[in-house]
C-alpha cells in the first residue's frame, strides 16, 4: 500500500492528509477537517486541479481580473493561461459577469471586478 | 461634506469599508470615510487570487470580489466617502485634517474616529546587502501592483528574497506571466507564509524554496544581472563557502509588512513595541479616548477575514462612544509569555460583555502543544493543539466567566 501525504489548499487552515492508495484505488482519507478537504484528496490523487487567477485586457487598455469558475487540470494551466491571455473584453464588465465559456474542458473566464 | 461627522473613518481597504459599516448599523447617524487611492478596496485590489473569504462567506473568492461584496453594503447606506482624498494628521481632539484636488486641504470635526490606513511593506533599504543598487529591485507588493493593475511586468529572471505569502502569490504570479522564477529564499528554516501557498505557487510550479538563506550580493551596473546566495548559520548569518549565484534580471523582496501608524501618532495614540499598532482595549479603542483602531493599521493580518471582523468591533464601538459617551473601565492588561510574541487587545475592560477573542502569534513552529492562559498562577483556560507557526495568527475565546476571574494581568503562552 501507498501513503500520499499531501497539503490541502483548499483554505488557510492547510490541513495534512494522508491518502492510502492500493493498485490504484484510494483505500483511506485521513487528516482532513472537512469534506471540501475530502474532495480536494479525491482530486489531487488522480487529476489535481486549480483555479486559474489573472487578468485580461479590456478595449480601453483598463485590466480586468479574471477567474476560472472550477479547476482547471494542472499540466493544463499554461495552455489555459495562453488563451486568457488572448482574450479581449468591452466595458463596463460586472463582477461575476462570464467573459468566455468553457475556457476550458467545464470551466467558463468570470470577471472577479467591476471595471467601468 | 459636512465640517462635523459623528464618525470619520480612515482607510477605505476592508479594515474601513467594515468599520463604516457597523458603525452605521449601530445607530451612528453620521459617517464619513476617506480614501487615498481613487477606488474602495485597499490592498484587495491587486490581490486577485483567490481563497479570501472562506470563513466569513463560507466560498473562495479573489481580492477584488470580497472587497466588492462590502462596497454595496456601503452603498445601500446614508454614509458619505471621499475618496483621492488623504488624511494628513488627526489631532487627539479628533480634528482631522485632509487633502483633495476639489477642496485643498480642509478639516472636518469628529466625534470619534476610526484609524483603518493598513500596512506598508518593510523596505529592502532597510536590508544590508553588498554590491550595487541597480534597477530590478521591487517589493513584491509593488511587483504586485505593476503586474495587476497596470498590466507590466517588472522582469524576467527573477529571484525572491522572503517567503511571506506576497512572495509566494507572486511567485507564482510572475510565472503564469511567463517569467521564470528560479528561487525564493528565506533567512528563517521554515516559510513563514500559509502551508497552500507554499504548496500551490512553489511546488506546483517547481519553483525551490531555499530554507535557511539569504541574498549577500546583488550584481549588475544599471539593471540587476546577478545575485549571490548563501546559506545561514544558527545565528542568521552567511556561511563561507556556501554562496551560489542565481543570474537573474529582477529581485523581488517580500521581508514583512508593518502598521502604517503616522496618524496615529499624531493623534498622540501610544503603540504597542511588539505589534508597531496601537495598544487597545477588546472594543479596539486606543488609549486616546474616543479613537478606534482596526485592521492591518493595529496588527498584521494574514486573513482578511479577520480584518473585517475586528473592523465590526470597531465601528460598533465607536457608535456606542458616540451615543454613551466615554466608558469607565476597569482594565486587566493581556500580556505574551513563553513561546507567543504578542497578544492582542493588550487591554481588557473587566466591565465588558460576553465572550472574547484573543489574537496572537507564536514565536517558533511547535507541535502538539497547549495555548495557556493563566492569571497569575491559576491557569483559567487551555487548549491543546497540533501545529503552530508564527506564519498563522492564532486566535483564543474567553468566556465572560473566565475574564472575571481575572484579577489584574492575563498572560498566554504555549508550553509544549
Ligand atoms: C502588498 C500586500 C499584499 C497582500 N496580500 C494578501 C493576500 O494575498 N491575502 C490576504 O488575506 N491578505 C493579504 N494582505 C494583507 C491584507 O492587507 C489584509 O488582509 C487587508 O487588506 C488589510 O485591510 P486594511 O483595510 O487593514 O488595509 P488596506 O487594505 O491596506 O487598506 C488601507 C487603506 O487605507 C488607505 N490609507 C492609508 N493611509 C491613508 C491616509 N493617510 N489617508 C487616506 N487613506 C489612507 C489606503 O490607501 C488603503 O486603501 C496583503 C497586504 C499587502 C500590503
Ligand atoms: S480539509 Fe477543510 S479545513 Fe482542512 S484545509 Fe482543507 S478545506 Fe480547510
């Protein structure tokens, strides 16, 4: 059996997990204080992901900060990060307001500001 | 704009934006907050990664979207801002004194008033390293500013000097960005920045951390061309024979942030050595009657969560100084011991209502050890835990029953 000790990042409190992995199934989770923990475990196993941050360009010249609304796949951050950066957006642009969908496999570019 | 404000806030960042409106919901009728920079939002603004707010609205947001969240709650009140505006003094009457392009400089009268002006960043002059001083050098809070609001990127070798969270974030920052980051450094034998970030913006990225050094040399006529490391002794200082040299074009520094307290002075508000914040009572008022502190302006927090709820506290506060007037008090002095280097408020009114929450910070990483708190010799409550680090600000709840079991000082420390 197979101990993976890993670091949650899913808040500051930063817990430690173990994850006990047999022929590629995960047998135990332990260590995490809450079920986001759990899930973050599950993930970061198999296919670990993390929501991109950065910013994009508006017409004006103005930056827009910018999120993926889920995880994108982490060998995948430089591609996504390539296409971001391609994007050109209008103003206004309202905080939440989707920039572009599926910017990646599931995930749409939502703006994280008000920027008139 | 009024020439008198029940309440003048100071600070538009989390800290003000909070404390106006508590203040306001508290039965203040009139606020008036003062901002700097043209925007509300303080620092939040260039931070836009993600991971504030998980304990107040239970979901990840970025920088900007948890400061827009307390902007509309402003909105939907009868409180007046003014922003591009700075406070230059506030005088112990509580005169405060401002400038803005519409009206020059003018004063306006306060009943009470909030100090919410957030943190600088130590500067790298204050660090002793040889060589020259060329261009390239940046705090990594001003790298942040250039690389999220204006959209230009300082460099593209660059090395870190500091492994606090605004290193971190920026490291990975600058990498998304297309720069290459070859390393960060740290003086100390562990980051004092969150465990995620070292996770998520080094590790993810393959970015060593080097535990235990320090930059000595920085190379290069006009623009940095070269830095040289080395590794440190017990002492913290550089060991002969260790150096390595990194050929690098930018070098950010990421080496600790402290209160901006030059109002508070002028305010004649005594600080506390061990925060560089004022010393105050759990209500956070200063020892100038009448004059409230909250945010990273009274203790460098890490979370902006509880920057937002000590700012509660204070606009509460100073609400009901304005409706009561000034509380006689009975104060027991809250002190660090063993292992922890400050606690905060330093002042506890025997008087006050309900439960209390301490903040403090360790001095060393420890594991499996208890917080203590202690009057004397009797200890009146403890807690035990499995991991501590000066890198994450701890917190500890008094009942009421506790508090008035103490008689003149409180003491926490950690005993292992
Ligand atoms: C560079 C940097 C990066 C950070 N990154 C993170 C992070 O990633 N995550 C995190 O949780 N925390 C981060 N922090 C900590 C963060 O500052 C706090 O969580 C929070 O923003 C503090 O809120 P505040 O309102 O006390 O201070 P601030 O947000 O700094 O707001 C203070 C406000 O007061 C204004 N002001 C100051 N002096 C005057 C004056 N004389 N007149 C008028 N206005 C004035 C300023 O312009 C500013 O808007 C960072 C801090 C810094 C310095
Ligand atoms: S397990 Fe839960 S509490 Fe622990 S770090 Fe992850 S999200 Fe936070």
């Amino acid at each position: 059996m197979e101990i993976k000790r890993l670091v949650c990042v899913e808040c500051p409190v930063g817990c430690e997990i173990e994850v006990a992995i047999e022929n590629g199934a995960i047998q135990s989770i332990k260590g995490n204080s809450c079920p986001r923990g759990y899930k973050y475990a599950q993930e970061e196993v198999i296919a670990p992901k993390r929501i991109v941050t950065t910013t994009v360009r508006a017409e004006n010249g103005k930056l827009v900060p910018v999120k993926t609304s889920g995880g994108v796949l982490k060998d995948e951050i430089f591609a996504v990060m390539e296409k971001i950066n391609a994007v050109r957006v209008k103003t206004p642009v309202l905080v939440g307001q989707t920039l572009v969908k599926e910017i990646a496999e599931g995930v749409d570019l939502v703006a994280t500001a008000t920027i008139g | 704009m009024k020439n008198s404000y029940e309440i003048v806030v100071i600070g538009g960042g989390p800290a003000g934006l909070a404390a106006a409106i508590a203040a306001y919901d508290n039965g203040a009728k009139s606020v008036l907050v003062l901002e700097r920079e043209e925007g509300l939002g303080g620092i939040l603004n260039q931070c836009i990664h993600n991971g504030f707010g998980l304990a107040r609205f239970k979901e990840s947001l970025s920088g900007p979207e948890y400061a827009e969240r307390f902007i509309a709650e402003l909105k939907k009140r009868e409180i007046e801002v003014l922003t591009g505006t700075t406070v230059l003094s506030v005088s112990p009457e509580k005169t405060v004194v401002a400038l803005n392009a519409e009206n020059g400089e003018f004063s306006v009268q306060a009943k009470a008033v909030i100090l919410a002006m957030g943190c600088r960043e130590r500067s790298k002059g204050a660090l002793n390293i040889a060589g020259t001083r060329p261009a390239g050098l940046f705090s990594a809070g001003a790298a942040q500013k250039f690389v999220n609001i204006k959209g230009y990127m300082p460099g593209q070798k660059v090395v870190i000097l500091g492994s606090g969270d605004i290193g971190l974030i920026m490291a990975r920052r600058m990498t998304l960005e297309g720069a290459k980051v070859l390393a960060v450094f740290d003086i100390m034998p562990y980051s004092s920045g969150l465990k995620r970030n070292v996770v998520q913006c080094l590790e993810d990225f393959g970015i060593p951390l080097y535990l235990n050094h320090t930059i000595v040399k920085i190379e290069g006529e006009e623009r940095v061309s070269a830095i040289v490391a080395a590794e440190v002794d017990e002492n913290r200082k550089p060991i002969a024979g260790t150096e390595k040299r990194f050929e690098c074009d930018t070098v950010l520094f990421s080496v600790g942030l402290i209160p901006e307290n030059e109002l508070s002075k002028s305010a004649g508000v005594p600080l506390s050595p061990l925060t560089k914040g004022a010393i105050v009572y759990q209500n956070r008022e200063t020892l100038v009657s009448g004059v409230f502190a909250c945010g990273n302006v009274l203790q460098v927090h890490d979370l902006v969560d509880f920057v937002s709820e000590e700012a509660e506290i204070a606009g509460k506060a100073a609400a009901e100084y304005v409706r009561f007037g000034e509380s006689e008090k009975e104060p027991i002095d809250c002190v660090n011991g063993g292992g922890v280097s400050y606690v905060l408020p330093q002042k506890i009114d025997k008087r006050a209502q309900g439960k209390i929450k301490l903040f403090f910070r360790v001095r060393e990483r420890a594991e499996n050890c208890s917080i203590v708190v202690r009057c004397g010799e009797e200890e009146i409550a403890r807690r035990k835990k499995r991991v501590v680090a000066p890198g994450e600000m701890e917190t500890f709840i008094l009942t009421e029953e506790q508090i008035k079991k103490a008689v003149k000082e409180i003491t926490v420390s950690l005993e292992k």
